[in-house]
C-alpha cells in the first residue's frame, strides 16, 4: 500500500455487522483494534480481534465487520485514499444511491 490514510473509528454497539459484506477490488484494509472487540468477517470465516490485535483485508477479499455483544469497539483502520473517500461519501448520500457511490470507487456489496 504505497498511499494510505489511519482514520480511528469509534464503533458503538449494534447486533448488526457495521458494513455490508463487500469488496475493494483495488485497495487493501487493516483493522487495528485499540480497545473492545471486533469480529471481522473474511469471505466465510470469522476472525476476533481483542485489544493490540490487528488484521490486513487484501483487496478482492469479501469482508465485513462488527461490534460484539454490547461491547463498544475503538479501532484503527487503515485504508487507501479511494477507501476512505467511499466510507466518507457513503455516510453522506440517500441509500438509494449507495450502489453508484461502491461503483465510483472500485468497491461493491455483495
């Protein structure tokens, strides 16, 4: 990843995964969990992050993420500039408009 971009993200507690399954056909993830937990999702497999601990989501890999019980989650996720661009604008735009804006960046829900 030769550009990247460390945003802290700050995940309440939902019983839902905090994204869609999907996949950055261009761009690799990692998720650096500083306190709580945090299950990422790899294709079928499942993978709990505790405190310190880290994973790398390789690009084309379908993936997704979520709080666990009711235990909030502080997370470090590194990312590409277009990935963050598609996090940013997706919490910006009507629902009905997601799918051109996963589009636009190289990435979709599955």
């Amino acid at each position: 990843m030769a550009d990247f971009v460390m945003r802290r993200w700050d995940l309440r507690p939902v019983p839902y995964p905090q994204a869609p399954p999907h996949i950055h056909d261009r761009g690799d993830e990692g998720f650096a969990v500083l306190d709580g937990l945090l299950d990422v999702t790899l294709g079928t497999e499942v993978r709990r992050l505790g405190s310190g601990e880290f994973l790398i989501v390789p690009a084309g890999t379908v993936h997704t993420f979520a709080t666990v019980d009711d235990i909030p989650a502080s997370v470090i996720v590194t990312m590409t500039p277009q990935i963050d661009a598609l996090v940013r604008e997706l919490h910006r735009v009507p629902d009905e408009e997601r799918p051109a804006v996963w589009a636009r960046y190289h990435s979709r829900m599955i």
